[in-house]
C-alpha cells in the first residue's frame, strides 16, 4: 500500500489500536486513579532519536489464554530466538516465532486520546510528539510474530506521521535500527513505501538501502507489488542498473509478479544497452492478450524494436499501440507505455498525435514523474484547413 494511497490508514490504525486497548483483559486487581498525562518536550528537529529512548524499556502486559491470568512486565533483553521480560519475581521468555498462549499485550498510555484528536485533524507534529515517547520503547519488541504481538501498528502508526510531517531523516534512522528479516510483512510493506517516498523526493541512496534490506520470500512474498512500487520510483530516476539486480532476483520467485519483474528486467537491460540479454528473455516469454502483463510485453516488444540498427518506428508505434489497446489505465506502467508511444509519434513527425498522448497523459496522470516530462515535448502547432473531399484526407501534420 503506497502511502500517497493511505486516505483512511491513520483513522483505521487508530481504530485498531483503540479496539486492541477495548479488548484487553480486566485487571486482576482495582484499579488506581489514571496518572496524568505523561509530559513530552515538543521538538521539530528531524533527527534520529534512537540515543535519546535508548535503556528506557518498553512495559507491556503478558496474557496467558490459557489461564486468562495478565501480568504487567518490561522488556529485558533480546536473544536469537526470545525476547525477555522481567516481572512477576523473574525472566519470562517469550519465542519470537513458535506459536505461544503468551500474548505480548501494549497498552497506550495516557496521552492516547491527544493522539488520536492530533491525527484526526491531521497535526502529524503534534502527533509525532506525543507519540514518540510511546513507540520508541517498542521498537525491541518487533521481531516477535503478529500472532503473539499486535504493536507494530504503532510504529506503522509512527512512520506514516514522519513521512506526512517530512521527518524522514527520523523515519530512516527507525527503520535502519529494525531487522526487517524479523519483522511482520505488514511492517516490511510500510518500510517499502517509505522507500517510495524517498525515491519519489531524489533520496535514491536511502531509498535503495531500505530495498535491499527487505526481504521478499517466504511468507514475505506478499510485499512484492510494494518492492515494485519502490523500484518503479528508483527506476524513474535513473537507477535502471541497481533495479535490474533486484528484478532479476525477484523474476526467480515464485509469486504473481514474476512476469512483471522478468519483463521489467528485459526493460532495464534494454535500456542500459544490454539488448542480447533482453531479447533471449523477450523471446521465451508467451504471452497472450489476456494476460495482465501483455501491455507490458508490448512496450518492451517495441523498446526492442526501437534498439535495431534501423528501427522501423510505425513497428515500434504498432507495438505501443496494441500495448495501450489491449491495457488497462491502472496499469502502473501505462503512463510509461503513453510516454513511449508518444515520444515515437514525434520522431515520426507526427507532432498533433504526439500532443494528444501527453495531453492524455495530464488528465490521467497528474502525478506521475513522466507526465511532467511529456508536458515539456509537447509544441504548440497550426492545423492545416480541412482540404475538400477530393483533395483527400487531411494530413495529421505539417
């Protein structure tokens, strides 16, 4: 899920986490009066904080179902396969990974409702603020299974506020502590489309090591179209050779997206001159018009065809266009696949048709980094009046 994409992410995470807090188990004991609200020095520096939260242990509750007995606790330490509280007179280890009826159980404290009104009226800073004391002490505690630990929607929570407040030196430096080999694909997912974000901003070294941090099988397999998204920001600003690697190795997983990442390493090859490569690969993939990648095929046919030593371009054109015919619009490479076939109808001379695919490409893609690059080829021209009937059709250009 792109965070661009996320319009309802924040009041959904703060709905989860208010119906986690609602559904915890009573307390064996009454309870005390709830102290006041813990107090939070408001800064806007955007750092990393991992010095200032370092040592303070995160308290959670440990919930046995089995006995339905709760027992307040603190992190303690971290092992390879446990992670250790301390509390109820000893260490109670808890597995990162084997299934338990131990249940890691966070409880928000007292600033939670200045939270939650801060990321309704969407004053990311002010919920940055009092949500950093909270989510720094958890950060330990994200290599447990979401079967055991439901808190990484905090930190998801957390990092979403960075990236709308632009504190993204902060949300590199969390993400950059985290061992996303550990974590839950939810939370790998949000690392990918931090990434994203910063591709999108130029930041392509951070983007990149984020990506190569992020695994992507297993039952990581489900973060695949975000590691795309990623790589299609990163690919977009240039860094064709770093994303061939990574496409190659994703074309040899297992997962819906094979074809999709085989044809996008056939695209970087191709455009870093590597046209052997491409074509072998071109040529054993079969793909039908029913497929939804056979858009995609098409452009890459007519890259292909565009990299011969005289390209024919009304092929090159042909191919992109029975790409754009037989495509669909929310295709994440359509406006690459207009871009192309616009720029093809100039080099045919063929200016009006090649206005009309940029034009095109505004209306349906305002955002997108190669519209802004097709605005800037489109030339303004004077239509020739309309000859008579048997002076035969009229030309499309000068």
């Amino acid at each position: 899920m792109n965070i661009s994409r996320k319009t309802a992410f924040v009041s959904a995470c703060a709905l989860i986490a208010c119906a986690a807090f609602a559904q915890q188990p009573a307390p064996q004991a009454q309870e005390k009066p709830a102290p006041a609200p813990t107090a939070v020095v408001n800064t806007n520096e955007d750092r990393s904080y991992l010095a200032d939260y370092s040592g303070k242990a995160a308290s959670v509750v440990l919930f046995d179902e089995k006995t339905k007995r709760e027992n307040t606790v603190a992190y303690k330490s971290e092992t390879d396969s446990d992670i250790v509280f301390i509390g109820g007179g000893g260490e109670i280890p808890v597995s990162k990974k084997k299934p338990s009826s131990l249940k890691v159980v966070v409880k928000p404290d007292n600033n939670w409702i200045r939270v939650r009104s801060a990321l309704e009226r969407e004053n990311w800073d002010e919920a940055i603020v009092y949500l950093r004391p909270f989510v720094y002490p958890l950060l330990p505690l994200m290599s447990i299974s979401e079967d055991t630990f439901k808190g990484y929607v905090y930190l998801e929570m957390y990092l979403n506020a960075l990236v709308k407040a632009n504190r993204m030196k902060e949300a590199f430096s969390i993400l950059d502590s985290l061992k996303l080999g550990e974590v839950s694909p939810t939370l790998v997912s949000t690392a990918l489309n931090t990434a994203e974000v910063f591709a999108k901003s130029g930041d392509k070294k951070s983007a990149l090591e984020i990506v190569d941090r992020a695994p992507f099988t297993g039952g990581y397999v489900q973060c695949i179209p975000d590691m795309l998204s990623a790589l299609a920001e990163l690919r977009k600003g240039g860094a064709l050779q770093e994303c061939g690697v990574y496409y190659t190795k994703l074309m040899n997983v297992e997962s819906p997206q094979k074809n999709e990442a085989t044809l996008w390493m056939v695209y970087c090859d191709l455009s870093v001159g590597k046209k052997m490569s491409a074509e072998i690969y071109l040529d054993r993939m079969k793909l039908d018009a029913k497929s939804p990648e056979f858009s995609l095929y098409k452009m890459a046919k007519g890259m292909l065809a565009s990299k011969a030593d005289k390209p024919d371009l009304k092929e090159v054109l042909d191919s992109y266009a029975e790409g754009i015919v037989f495509g669909s619009l929310t295709s994440s490479w359509m406006p690459e696949l207009l871009y192309n076939a616009g720029m093809t109808y100039k080099k045919l001379g063929k200016q009006y048709a090649a206005n009309e695919i940029f034009a095109q490409m505004k209306a349906l893609y305002p955002n997108d980094s190669l519209t802004a690059k097709g605005q800037k080829e489109i030339v303004k021209i004077d239509r020739k009046p309309k000859r008579s009937d048997e002076d035969g059709d009229d030309e499309d250009d000068e």
